[in-house]
C-alpha cells in the first residue's frame, strides 16, 4: 500500500499544527492583551489559530514532497 505525497504532507501539517496549538495560544493571548489581563481565547479563536497553521504547513509540506 502506497501513501500518496497529499496524505503525507496533510499528516506532516496536522502534527505540525497540534504541537505548535499552544505556543500559537499563548503568543495570541499576548497580543491581544497588550500588557493587561490576559486575553482568553475563545474556542473558535483556537480553532482558527489551528486552521491557519495547519492550512500554512500544508501548502509548505506539498510544495516540499520531493525532500522527504
């Protein structure tokens, strides 16, 4: 069984994305804090933090399919 080069470089984004989630989380809070409290995020913020990872990492995996 053959694993296509899109599956791979969604595997590679989806992992990319999960162990960068919380540095992602925390750098928004950050900012959207400016020095005050912090900022909660809310849940369809961390999902759209996830998102444009994920969606950023993919499209940076498939144009790298040929180095792995």
């Amino acid at each position: 069984m053959s694993i296509s080069d899109e599956q791979v470089a969604h595997d590679k984004a989806i992992a990319f994305a999960q162990a960068t989630l919380l540095k992602d989380i925390e750098e928004f809070e950050t900012q959207q804090s400016h020095g005050a409290k912090k900022h909660h995020v809310s849940l369809n913020e961390q999902a759209g933090l996830f998102n444009y990872s994920y969606v950023e990492s993919l499209k940076y995996f498939a144009e790298q399919k040929d180095s792995y």
